[in-house]
C-alpha cells in the first residue's frame, strides 16, 4: 500500500510538479490549496507526511503546522515546509516544529531524499 502525502500550496505549477514526481516516485497523493483544505482532509483521513508551504492564503503553513504538532491526534505526522520565502527557514521550521524544510524552486531529488528519510 502506497504511502499518502498531502501536499499543501496555493501555487499550481508547484503542485504539478510535487504531485507528479511524488506519484511517479510511488506516493499517493492528496492535494490541498490551504490550510483550511489540509485540516478538512485530516479530520476525516490519515496521512503519512504533510509537504506544508508556508506562504498561504488565510493560515500560513508554520502556523498550521504548530498547530499539528501541538495536537495529540497530528503530532507524530511529519512535516516538510517549503517555500520561495527569502525568510531563515531554517528557523521558521524550528520554531513551528517542522521535522525538516526544503526551498523553493526544489530539487525533486532532494525532496525525494527527505521524505524517504522521514517515511520510507
């Protein structure tokens, strides 16, 4: 059984390319434009990691993702942000709890590597 990743980000080209490469890579995949649609799929559904944009439309990525890890029911899900930001996301991972970050425009290697050292 594939292992699902709900990919969270309000831009389309990204989502293409996250989307193809992960299910090409084997990865079911849940698509989600905001934070809102992320925490509807949650509430019904599992998931074995969350590629979580920070920069999004209503609730920005870190912050939902404080809220996950803040959450007995979400806190063991890893997260990867991501984002085009110019900000330290290093710390802005840190700070939310992310397990790890990775930058915009994304090498589909690297992010392959993260996950598979996150989830297999």
């Amino acid at each position: 059984m594939a292992k699902k990743i709900l990919v969270v980000d309000d831009e389309p080209d990204i989502m293409d390319v996250a989307t193809t490469r992960l299910k090409y890579s084997g990865y079911d995949v849940i698509p989600a434009v905001d934070a809102e649609e992320a925490i509807a799929y949650l509430e019904n559904d599992v998931c074995d990691l969350i590629l979580l944009d920070v920069i999004l439309p209503k609730m920005h990525g870190d912050e939902l993702c404080k809220m996950l890890k803040h959450n007995n029911k979400y806190e063991k899900i890893p997260v990867v942000l991501f984002t085009a930001s110019a900000m330290n996301v290093a710390n802005v991972a840190e700070e939310a709890g992310a397990d790890d970050y990775i930058t915009k425009p994304f090498d589909p290697r690297e992010l392959l590597g993260k996950i598979k050292r996150l989830i297999g």
